[in-house]
C-alpha cells in the first residue's frame, strides 16, 4: 500500500524547512506558507510582486550552509524561530523586521557570491523554482535506491521536497508524469521531474557538501529526483493518508 509519509513546507526559499502533521491543500495553488519569502540578492531588483526565476534570491545551490537551516512558526503564526548547527536560534517576524534575519545569515554566503539583500514576500503566488504553483511529490524509494547505489546514507531532506509518499517502486514517479493521482481526498496532477542541482549535495544536518548527488543522478542517465505536481482538488493532507494512482 501507498501513502503519504511526511509533509514539509519551505517557509523561506532555501533558508529554512518545516515539518508538518497536516496541511490544508487549496487547487491550483503551492503549499500555504511554502516559498512564501524569499532573500533578494544584492545583484536583483525582485520585489516579490511576481514570479521570478531562482537566480534573483540568494539559494542553497550557491550557499551550502543554507540548508541546515530549521523552522518553526509561533502557534499564531506571527513569528518564525530559524535554527543552525551553527548559530544560536532566531526568533523574528518576517513580515515587520527582516533586518534581524539578514545579520543573523551573514556568513553563510560565501564572499565571492551576491551577498543576501533584503526578505521579500510573495504577493502573487508562492515563489518556487517553476512558472507556475507546484507542490513537489518525492518517493522514500527512490532516495533508499539511490543512497544504496551510492554507498552512502543519503538523507531525504537534501532534496527539499513537499510530500514524500513510501510503499512504492523506485523511481515509480517518473511513470505518473501527466496523470492524475490522489493523496488522500485530494487530486494532483502530475507535471514533469524536478531537475536537480548543487544544493542536494550538501548534507542538511551541517551545510556541508559531502555527496556528489548529481553524479550519482547522471549514472543513472538523467539527473532528476521527485516530480512537481498540481493541486486539482482542495482539502486537507495528513501523513498515513492513502495514495492511489491509477486514477
């Protein structure tokens, strides 16, 4: 049997994740709160009034120590407490004084990249890696297969994904591109793989580049992990709920 085993969200694009019990899931729209801030770097413009590609906002590809980062938002959602292996633990309001956050990330960019400018929010639609409102659905499988292939206990977490379902094949993913299946009560369409990047080879416990992800990927004649999907249908996410796929 399929189901849904974890939940995450990214409540600042590449600066931190958060695990959740439940979610509520509205269609056609990215996981409330996931990619809802973003760092502009001191070489982009973006306001957060739109969609922009990944290359205006300070990203875990460039800053492997940003992926250590954890969070947690107060029970009234107000405020969000950030975590680092190697920094003491922040507690700031994103929406009211950034600044805070800013200084506390200072050093986790290396100096020879755009340095981290200014939290933006998203006012359009949450600001993922994709033109349109994605939620990305991983297989435990796959990663269990690929950690083997590599000889090496690879976490999940590197590969910053929205839901993780177990009970399948691996890679059986990649064979529901363009169908329909439904996680619980709700619908999701299934769109195309998610082409990885740096930011998967660094180890989500410390920051550090420690496995070469993207070598590993192209063995295997491709270098994609976990697939983006649509929202079809509104309702609410819980893990152990079933997975079906032949719809």
């Amino acid at each position: 049997m399929i189901t849904l085993s974890e939940i995450w969200r990214y409540p600042i694009k590449s600066h931190s994740r958060e695990q959740l019990s439940e979610i509520s899931v509205t269609a056609g729209q990215s996981l409330p709160r996931d990619r809802h801030w973003a760092v502009v770097h001191d070489a982009s413009d973006a306001d957060g009034s739109r969609w922009v590609s990944c290359n205006n906002f300070t990203i875990g590809a460039k800053a492997p120590q940003l992926m250590a980062i954890n969070s947690e938002f107060s029970a009234d959602g107000a405020t969000v407490t950030l975590s680092h292996p190697e920094r003491k633990a922040l507690t700031f309001c994103p929406d009211v004084d950034s600044q805070p956050f800013i200084d506390w990330t200072r050093g986790m960019v290396p100096s020879n990249r755009a340095q981290s400018f200014r939290l933006v929010r998203a006012q359009e639609r949450a600001m993922t890696d994709t033109d349109y409102p994605s939620i990305s659905i991983g297989n435990l499988a796959s990663n269990r297969d690929l950690a083997k292939r590599m000889g090496f206990d690879l976490s999940h977490l590197r590969w910053r994904c929205n839901l993780w379902i177990d009970g399948a094949e691996p890679w059986a993913e990649f064979g529901w591109i363009g169908k329909t299946i439904r996680i619980g009560s709700i619908e999701f369409e299934i769109k195309e793989p998610v082409r990885r990047c740096l930011a998967t080879t660094s180890n989500p416990d410390t920051g550090q580049r420690d496995a070469d992800t993207l070598a590993a990927l192209n063995a295997l004649g491709h270098q994609d992990f976990t697939v983006y999907a649509i929202a079809k249908t509104s309702g609410t996410l819980r893990p152990t709920d079933p997975v079906e796929v032949d719809l």
